[in-house]
C-alpha cells in the first residue's frame, strides 16, 4: 500500500515535471514558441487557439496531478493530451504532410521526430501506470470502507 | 507519507521551474530579420509558418543579418509557402 503510494506520487511527478517545464519554455519564449507553430504543418488560423490551449492545458493538468480528488483525472488528461502528441508525431513520421517540420519545446526541441516518438511513448505508458495505480487504489479504499461500514 | 509527498511534488515543481528558466534563450536570432540563400543572393524570406517553413535538415534555412555579414540562424532547409500573397494579404 504504501510502496504504491509513494510510486503513484513519483509518476505525478514526473508528468508535473514534464508538462511544468514544457508550459513555462513556452511561455518564457512565447514569440518563437509562436512561430514554431506557425512552422508546423497545421492551418496557421489554428495558431492563436493552440498557443494558448496547449500551455494552459498543461498547467491545467498540473493542477489536477497536484491535488489528491483530481488526480485521476488529471492521469487521464495527461494520457489523452500526450497520446495526441504521439500521434500528430507518428503523423509526421509517416510523412503525411507536405514537409517535416522543425521540433519544437524548450530543450525537447534537441531531438528528432523518432526521440520525440520514444519520448512521448515512455510518458503515454506513465499515464496508463498512473491510472491503474490509482484506480487499485480507488477500489480498495471503497473497499476497506465497505469491510468497516458492515462492521459496524 | 505527507511529508514524502510534499517533498516529491516541491521537488518536481523546483526542478521544472529551474530547468525552464536555466534552458532559455537569452538571445534569439529569430527576433530578427530572416534572409534565406538563393541564387547567389540573400533575400528577405518573411515570416515564418506564412511566407517560409523550414523542412527538418542538417542545412542552414535562414541567416539574419548583423551589418557586416549573414549568420546562419535556424537550421533546416528553406522552403516558400505556395499562394503567399494570398495569405499575407488576408493576415
């Protein structure tokens, strides 16, 4: 129970980290950031959406990781928002665009489309670890409830 | 186990907080006026995503000029964004 725990606080964590560091590169340099996206092969009517949805869904997500009564939510948040990621990456990978664009995100931007992917792989997996743990964890505790309501 | 948790999660919001401001730019050439190398000639290349994109490549796609000379900018290879006047006349 306890090494659970600790091990569901550690894959918080890790996903605060990441979606922490990656919302605030974006906006310590909103300006490239902005043209990053201009750069991908996207509508560029989408720009002035997606600048400002993609950095504050990450800090939403943060939020969500931080609290106790959210954090599940904020597991599955962080699945779906990652899981797009991966996907708009094997997109381009697969050369579906016209061109391949520059990656973009603070040091994130250092590696290639086929890091991205594996990067992207290796948080999807902590997401779905993050919502099984707490799921179990969920369960036994309605479950230990029960065991006592029926005692009394 | 409070005190664990507390100490994961202060750790995790330091670090990243740190390591983005560690990790930023503090000068960004592409701030500046962006030429791109074509027949012998550097020309303006206009704004990135609505004039130009760079295509991911070991290549220099633009150059920003510092009064003496160009300098090479961002990395890739340049490419012109078909129907531009349509789209900067829009914008």
């Amino acid at each position: 129970m306890f090494k659970r725990q600790v091990l569901i606080e550690c894959i918080a964590a890790l996903l605060i980290m990441l979606f922490l560091y990656a919302s605030l590169s974006k906006f310590l340099d909103f300006e490239t950031f902005t043209g990053e996206m201009n750069n991908q092969p996207l509508p560029n009517s989408w720009t002035p959406f997606l600048v400002w949805f993609i950095p504050c869904s990450e800090i939403a997500i943060c939020l969500a990781l931080m609290i106790e009564r959210t954090r599940l939510l904020g597991f599955y948040a962080s699945l779906v928002l990652m899981g797009l990621f991966t996907i708009y990456t094997c997109i381009i990978l697969f050369h579906f665009f016209s061109y391949v664009p520059c990656s973009c995100g603070g040091v994130i931007k250092r590696l290639t489309w086929k890091q991205h992917l594996v990067f992207n792989l290796f948080f999807v997996a902590l997401a779905i670890c993050g919502i099984t743990l707490q799921r179990r964890k969920f369960y036994d505790s309605l479950f230990i409830t029960n065991q006592k309501n029926s005692l009394v | 186990m409070n005190k664990i948790k507390c100490l994961i999660m202060t750790l995790a919001i330091l670090l990243s907080i740190g390591g983005a401001f560690a990790t930023r730019p503090h000068f960004d050439c592409r701030t500046d006026v962006q030429y791109y190398f074509a027949g012998g000639a550097y020309n303006p290349a206009g704004k990135i995503g609505v004039n130009y994109t760079c295509q991911s490549s070991t290549s220099v796609c633009t150059y920003t000029y510092n009064g003496v000379s160009y300098i090479a900018c961002q990395q890739g290879s340049w490419l012109q964004i078909p129907g531009v006047t349509e789209k900067t006349d829009k914008k």
